[in-house]
C-alpha cells in the first residue's frame, strides 16, 4: 500500500510539472498535433435536444487540419461504447509557445479535460449532465436539454450548476485556462480508456471538408455549431452559433507555418544545457589571467603606504629640536642681543659667550658667508 501511494504521488508530482501534455491511452488522428498558434474561443451556442435514450453529449471543439488550420467540430449526441462508460472531452494545452491537443475518451469516470468550460454538464471539472444508475442513463433536465415525455429517465439537480461564462479553449499559456489536475484526474488518467466511437470520427471527418467551419471563414461563429446526430449538417436538428466566444485574430502565419514537430516538453532542460555562458566562462578566465597587469597596482599602494613613514619621521624631528629650541628660550634672548653683536663682531667680549657657541647651527650659518668672501678676495688681486 505504501508503495502504491509512494508510485501515485510520484506520477501526480511529475504530472504538475508537464501538464500540459498528451495524456491518452488511444490511437486517433488527433493525437501528436502540436501547434504554434492558439484555437480561437468557443462559440455560444444552445444544444440540439437529444434524440433518445442512451445518447451521451459529446461537446464541440476547435480540430486542426495542415491545410486549413483550426475548424469547428460541432457538438452532437452520441450512444455511450457501453452502459456506465462517460465522455472526457478532449482538450488544448499551452507548453512553452506550443499548443498540444489531447484526445478525448471514454471511461467510468470523466477525467481532466483542461478546466475548459464545453458547456452542458461539462464546466470545466466533472460532469453534471447526467449520471449512470444501473444500466440506464438518467438526464439532469437542469443542465442538458431533453424532452422529459420522450425520455423520462431524468432529475433535476440545480446545485451542481457550474457559473463559468469563460469560453477559453486552451490551458495554459498567455490568457488560458490556469487550472492543474486533482491527484483524483491523475488517477483517473490512468485507468482503462475507450477511444472515440466510429460516429464521432465521422463527425470529425465531415467537419473537416465543411468550408463553413473553417475559423478562416466563420471567424470563431460556426453555421453549424452543433446537431443531434453525428453527420447530420442540414435539418432540423442543427443549430448555428449565436454569437462568437471572443475577438477572432487572424493567424499571422500560415497552417503549415505554425504546425510544430514535437512538443517542446524538454525544453527547460535545454536552456541550462545550452549554457552558453559556460562556453564564455573561458574567455573571462583569459581575461582575468590579464588583469594580473592590475595587481601591480595594489603592489604600488602598499609602497605609497611606507612613503608616508618617512614623513612621520622628519616630523618628530623638528618638533623635539623646536622643544628643546624653546627651553633654553632664555638663550636665545641673549642670543637676540649677540644679534646686534655682528655689529661688534671685532668687539672679543661677545665672542666669549659659550652659550651662544653651543648653537652650532646658527654659527654654521655665517660660516659659509665668509667662505665665500676669500674667494672674492683673489678676484681682487
């Protein structure tokens, strides 16, 4: 038990990471279509009313073709495979700039359809038209429409009615549907599936060669938006659209154009594998292996740096010798008056003051005054 829940909430993890993908365990021409540009929105339209019991409603759908692009599958009745089997509806999904269409199928349970809201039971989750009771199928007159004296396995259930008025037909993407599966869809996935019945590949078919259904032509509001039987395009069981779901565009490419070959499911993975920018981490390497040129700059900061010692040093100097300058201040005052002793220079009594002979410097001073008069004196001679 343990394992299984373990395998399930595996699946469902992966599921959350993918969705949207191709989930369906049939072969049909609609599956493997993947396409660059998104189907245009659903068209409002009323439902034909279904022509007896054991039909099952199978809602329209926007099919692609490589030659016309995107054309209208009108909505029809059709009988079940088997009593207790209901329709999934197959559905649009956005993955990375590619829209990929998941096929439709029969099983007990309807399954994930892409929270697209088909109308008539089907609004985006579940289905509420009807319910299987024994081997009989009872109509819910609040959401389907059926003629209660032809028909009269029905009830009314109001309460299951679905307010969605989106007519998006795509999940995922710019402007889609933003719905993910419950872990009881995933499971659902993967139960035993029954793909489309005969008619409703003939309904496909005929839609296909129908100019009128064309989105080209009809610009998202299909002549014939639904019928009460499969391939019945004329009569009065047909029922043309209202009005479109929204704003038609005109694709800018062509269908070929926009086919696309294979989902981009791994696309993701790619860019951090591309990883362009560890091809160039080799080339910035070379460049810093340059930048060691720099390095000598901070080398050359250091050395600024000791240049600033040597100024710290010359400043000591001349402040103790200004210190010791300014104790002895009373020798200077009687230097100040040996100033004027120049004056009496040839007077010997001045000459005698030590103190004043203690200032080397001063005396250096006038020293080299006087070498320069010898010289003076040859000139003269």
């Amino acid at each position: 038990m343990k394992l299984n829940r373990a395998v399930h909430a595996l699946l469902f993890a992966v599921l959350i990471l993918t969705i949207p993908v191709v989930f369906s365990s049939s072969s049909t021409a609609q599956i493997g279509i993947f396409v660059r540009i998104g189907p245009p929105a659903l068209p409002v339209y009323d439902q034909p009313i279904c022509p007896g019991p054991g039909f099952m409603w199978t809602p329209g759908y926007w099919a692609w073709d490589d030659d016309i692009g995107y054309y209208w599958v009108p909505g029809t009745w059709v009988e079940a495979p088997q009593p207790g089997l209901l329709w999934t509806p197959g559905w649009w999904g956005w993955n990375d700039g590619i829209y990929t269409w998941n096929v439709g199928y029969w099983g007990p349970t309807v399954g994930f359809y892409g929270g697209v809201n088909y109308g008539f039971g089907y609004g985006g989750s579940g289905f509420y038209g009807g319910e299987w009771r024994g081997g009989a199928f009872f109509y819910n007159t609040a959401v389907v429409h059926v003629n209660s004296t032809v028909i009269t396995n029905v009830y009314v259930n109001k309460t299951v009615i679905v307010n969605n008025s989106s007519h998006v037909a795509f999940n995922g993407g710019p402007g889609g549907v933003a719905v993910r599966p419950t872990p009881q869809q995933v499971t659902y996935m993967h139960q035993q599936h029954t793909p489309p019945v005969a008619a409703q590949t003939r309904q496909r078919e005929a839609a296909s060669k129908n100019r009128d259904l064309f989105a080209s032509n009809n610009h998202g509001r299909p002549a014939v938006a639904a019928t009460a039987r499969p391939g019945e395009f004329s009569g009065k069981g047909v029922v043309a659209a209202r009005s479109a779901g929204g704003t038609y565009h005109a694709p800018k490419m062509s269908p070929k154009e926009a086919r696309a070959s294979a989902p981009p499911a791994n696309h993701a993975e790619n860019r951090p594998a591309a990883s362009h920018p560890a091809p160039s981490h080799p080339a910035p390497a070379s460049k810093p292996a340059a930048h060691p040129a720099p390095a000598p700059k901070p080398a050359a900061k250091p050395a600024a740096k000791p240049a600033p010692a040597p100024k710290p040093e010359a400043h000591p100097a001349p402040k103790p010798a200004a210190k010791p300058a300014a104790k002895p201040a009373p020798a200077p005052k009687p230097a100040a008056k040996p100033a004027p002793a120049p004056k009496p220079a040839a007077h010997p009594a001045p000459a005698a003051h030590p103190a004043p002979a203690a200032h080397p410097a001063p005396a250096a001073h006038p020293a080299p005054k006087p070498a320069p008069a010898p010289p003076k004196e040859p000139h003269k001679g």
